[in-house]
C-alpha cells in the first residue's frame, strides 16, 4: 500500500515492530496526543538490548574486556537510565543534574563517568565525594580537582581526556596532547589524591580507522602513565558509534543525487532550495548520515581486527596484552529504536505564492538535533474527522514558532490522500538527540511530555513527573 505521507524524494524510515503496532492503531494515537498534548515523545526501549547485544558480541569475538556507558545527553529520560543499567551497562554524564540524577536513581559508582566539557565545582564535588571517575579536560580543572580532593583527604579517581596528535585527525578543543599530560604529571609527582584510572577519548564523526589510531596513541600513553608508576586499566574510546535510520542507499544516494542537480529557486524538493550541503560527500559536516553501511558490531569488529601501530599487532591484542578493558560511551546508536515522536496537524494553508503548508502543533527545537535536517520521511495517521474535505497535495510543514524560516523538516513531502487539522504525523526514530539536544521552551510553550511503554501503557517518565507543574498544556 501506498503510505500516506512520504518524502518528494523519499527517504523511508526503518520501523521497530512497536512503532509499526502503535501506528495501525488510530485509537491509541489519538488518545495519547489528548491526554498529554502535542507533540509528545514516545519511548520503547526493548531495542537498546539488542544494539547493546551486537556491541557486546563483536567484542567477545576479540576477546576484549568491554564495557558500555550510555552517553546520557542523547536523551533525558530517566527511563532510558533505567534500561542501560538493567543492561547490565554503565552512563556517561555531561553536568551536575545529570551525575545526581544517576546517583539518585541508585545507579553505582563505578558505572558512571563524568566526561563533562566544562566541569563546575559542585560537580567536581559531588564526583570526588562518590568516588565517580571524572574524564580530566585541562590543568586548571585537574589543579582545582586536586586542591578539592586535598581539602576533604579524598582521592579523585580520573581518566585523562587525550586530545590526538596524530595530523589525519582534525584539530580538537577537547582534551590535552599526550606530552602535555605528561610533563603535567612529571613536574606534580605522584599524588596520594590523584588516582589515574584509564584514557579517555572521543572524536567527531564516525570513522573507525581514526579510532584505531587513537586506540593505539592511548595504549602509548597507558604505557608511559605505567612507567611513572600509574595503574590506568582502561581506555575509553567515548560515542560515534555509526547507526542507519534508512534501509535503502539507494534512496539515500538518489536523493543527494536528485538534491545536486536542482535548478536554484527550484523548491520541489527542499525548502528554498535548500541544499544540505550539497553532496552526500560534503554533507557529511551539514547533517548526519542518516544510511551507513557499517555499524555497530561490524563496526567495531573492523576496529578490534585492524593494526594502526607501527607493529603488527591488533588493537584487541594491544589491548589484551596489556590487560585493558575498552570502553565506550554510546549515545545515538544504543537509542536506535527506542523512541518515536507525535504530533498533531494545526492546519492546511498556503504560503502567500500559493505553496502549500501543513502547520503542526509543535516547533522545529523539537525534532532536530545539531544537524541541518533530520532525513527522515515521518509517517501520516488519518486521526481527523475533517471539518474540510482532504484532497492530494504536496506540501511542507511549518511549526510554532513565530518566524519565516519555522520549518519542521527541510524537505518537501507527498500527500496523496491529503491531509486535515486533527491528523497526526509521527517521526520515526528520534529517541537519539532529535527530542532533546536542543529542545528550547522559547514562546512559553510547554516542553513535550516523555512517556515511556510499560505492560499497563505509556506512562509518564519518571524526569517528567517533576516538572508536571509548570507543565501546563496550552
Ligand atoms: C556526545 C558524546 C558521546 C556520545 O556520542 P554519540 O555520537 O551519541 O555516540 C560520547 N562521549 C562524549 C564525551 C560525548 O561528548
């Protein structure tokens, strides 16, 4: 059957079985947009076992030590919390609330990792006070860590942040260069407060050939900690850990295809024109790549089996020679699947040149992540009894916000059945980062509400429940 709602160039979302069972069922959508209002974001989470499980198997076939830290900033839900620790897995944490929410909800100290970018006090606190390993970015916030766990007669157990000096790798202001971590260490001498328990990295973009490298430059720096008399037993290689949201390359590629050779003011598939960056080659910058051959397991089994050091060794045998556990603080990949956001349809219109728009009650924060676009066709529901009858059109939709440029998505889309006020459109796939990252509460309008899937239904997650208050629908 042909859907109701698909991209002008079409790019057709992967569909989990519980996202494929809530759209059949007209019903349960539209009760959930009444009781908690648009847009919502949905969450199932059985699908984290299985991204976990490629994860896992891949390193088991090396033989590699292995643990996974689910990056906590690619979604806010506590429910997500719940279902990495249920795993068996640990969270990485990026600010104060984020630490003391984990420790809250019971999760142990040695499961959690503090890799914020720019750490305040009371986090530097409250990590030394429960023992949490914390990634050092610099000196100033190892100095002011030191002086911390001085003053209470604690130890602060560290990983240090290694920013890579190998030239393939594009410049990074994370992190510090091995020789600078080094000479830091020498001129302090060894501490009784400090206690350095690993290697951090994590590198933009997804390339497993610069991993391994930088594998292989943080095996060199445990050996020189090890020399001057550290027991670091971990590297942790952080997130980027590649995911497809589309099946097809082919549509993939079709659509940078068709992208590059549209007339300029020609809108038939993309706002304005739009080009994304272009090529997919050159896109890779502009938005994420929303297909990908390799992922996950395969993924990281190319990295474990490949030799980036001068000798011939493996990164799985450099790592099991020297008795290291590898790490990795997975954000997007492990939410594959896990979450689907709806939305109600506001109105049928045209812009004042007569293109048409469909308006959505919801706004562009809420289903974007730092990427120019999401690349993802969402899905049309016939909730309505329309007030005005649907008829065929090709449209864009637009949000809340009060500006020209309010686009939901950037592409064109398809409406052979047309569309109503009342219908309800659902994106596929949006548990990583598309909900939050950079959801803002600009127009006093309300945050989405988080639900979660359990045997009795959605229910409210557990973030959510305090927030309820000002949460008033509008
Ligand atoms: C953002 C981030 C991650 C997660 O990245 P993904 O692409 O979601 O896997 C992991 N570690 C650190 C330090 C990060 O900043």
């Amino acid at each position: 059957m042909q859907p109701l709602m698909y991209g002008t160039a079409p790019l057709t979302a992967r569909l989990e079985p519980w996202m494929e069972q809530l759209l059949g069922d007209a019903q349960a959508c539209r009760e959930v947009i009444r009781e908690h209002g648009s847009p919502v974001n949905l969450h199932e989470f059985s699908s984290m076992s299985r991204n976990i499980g490629e994860l896992r198997r891949a390193a088991a076939d090396h033989q590699v030590d292995f643990q996974i830290y689910l990056a906590r900033k690619a979604n806010k839900t506590i429910g997500a919390i719940d279902q990495a620790v249920a795993e068996g897995c640990g969270v990485d944490v990026a600010s104060f609330h984020e630490l003391d929410q984990c420790l809250k909800r019971g999760v142990p100290a040695e499961r959690l990792i503090v890799t914020a970018a720019v750490k305040s006090q009371a986090l530097l606190r409250l990590a030394v006070e429960n023992e949490v390993v914390l990634s050092l970015d610099n000196i100033d916030e190892a100095l002011e860590l030191l002086h911390m766990a001085d003053e209470r007669g604690r130890t602060a157990r560290v990983a240090l942040r290694l920013a890579s000096d190998n030239p393939l790798i594009a410049p990074t202001r994370f992190g510090l260069r091995a020789a600078q971590w080094l000479e830091f260490l020498e001129a302090t001498g060894r501490l009784e407060s400090l206690e350095i328990r690993g290697v951090h990295f994590h590198l933009n973009g997804y390339s497993g050939t610069q991993r391994a490298a930088v594998l292989e430059e943080s095996l060199r720096l445990i050996d020189a900690l090890r020399d001057l008399g550290h027991a670091p037993d971990f590297v942790d290689m952080g997130g980027g850990i590649p995911m497809s949201y589309l099946d097809d390359a082919q549509q993939w590629n079709g659509f940078w295809e068709a992208l590059a050779v549209l007339p300029e003011g020609d809108e038939s598939l993309t706002w304005k024109s739009d080009r994304l960056g272009a090529t997919a080659a050159e896109a890779s910058t502009a938005v994420y790549p929303y297909h990908q051959e390799l992922i996950r397991g395969q993924w990281l089994d190319r990295i474990l089996a490949s030799h980036p050091g001068q000798g011939s060794d493996s990164v799985a045998r450099m790592l099991g020679q020297r008795g290291i556990q590898l790490r990795c603080e997975p954000g997007r990949t492990l939410l594959d699947g896990c979450g689907m956001t709806l939305a109600q349809v506001a109105f049928v219109k045209t812009r004042s040149d007569g293109l048409p728009l469909v308006g959505l009650h919801m706004n562009r924060t809420q289903c974007r992540s730092t990427s120019a676009d999401f690349l993802v066709d969402p899905l049309l529901i016939h909730t309505a009894t329309p007030r005005r009858e649907r008829s065929g059109l090709s449209a864009f939709l637009v949000g809340a916000y009060c500006i020209e440029e309010e686009l939901i998505l950037r592409r064109r889309f398809e409406f052979p059945h047309g569309v109503a006020a009342g219908d309800l459109v659902a994106f596929p796939n949006t548990g990583g980062y598309l909900m939050h990252i950079i959801e803002s509460g600009s127009h006093q309008l309300p945050l989405a509400r988080n639900l979660c899937r359990d045997p009795e239904g959605w229910m409210l997650d557990a973030g959510d429940e305090r927030s309820m208050e000002w949460q008033v629908l509008a």
